[in-house]
C-alpha cells in the first residue's frame, strides 16, 4: 500500500473484521480485494481497494456484494471513537470531522 493506514487505532477492530470478510470472500470465489489505501476522511473510514477477478468463480454479482461490505463497515465508523474503538459520534465543532467518544473529545489539560 503507497499510503499505508491513516487513521487511528480504534478503528483496528472494524478494519480487520472487515478484511476478514473480504479474505472469507476471496477463499470461495477467488475475488481478492486489496487495500490501496485506509485513511479517515470527513471523521469516516475510508477503505479504497481494487479487485483482482483473474480466475474468480462466479457472477460479478461479488463485486457488488464486496463494496456493499466496504460501505457498511464505512457507515459503522461514524459510530465507532477513532482513538480508543469506543462508541463514539461524528461531529465537527472546530470545524474538523473527527469521530470521538465522549472521553477522547475532552481537550488535554495542560
């Protein structure tokens, strides 16, 4: 991966629920999906990939099952703290999307 993973490690949990998903995918019907990049955008998971259907058995009905799983784990970080993998909520109060829970949106003293 050229950019590699920019986002916090709260999210570790949805991105590998996720990629086992895509690996389980990959096993039966031979559909590999690769990260190109993992990064946060607007205070959501963004999980931009390309798909490798060389060999793949089946309809490309796949591929459509594979981005809907992509979008539901990208829908699920809004409600998941980007720092500590807590329940957390996208806001912008500084005007900068971040998805916090309540612990990790307090400022740092000091």
């Amino acid at each position: 991966m050229p950019f590699g993973f920019e986002c916090g490690d709260g999210w570790f949990k949805l991105i590998d629920e996720l990629c086992a998903k895509l690996q389980a995918i990959a096993d039966i019907t031979g559909y590999q999906t690769v990260a190109s990049q993992i990064k946060e955008k607007f205070g959501g998971l963004r999980f931009y990939v390309y798909i490798d259907s060389t060999g793949a058995k089946g309809e490309n009905i796949w591929m459509n099952i594979i981005y809907d799983i992509i979008s539901e784990a990208e829908h699920r970080s809004n409600q998941i703290c980007e720092v500590c993998g807590d329940y957390g909520e996208n806001t912008a109060p500084n005007g900068w999307y971040r998805t916090l829970c309540e612990k990790c949106r307090e400022p740092i003293p000091g």
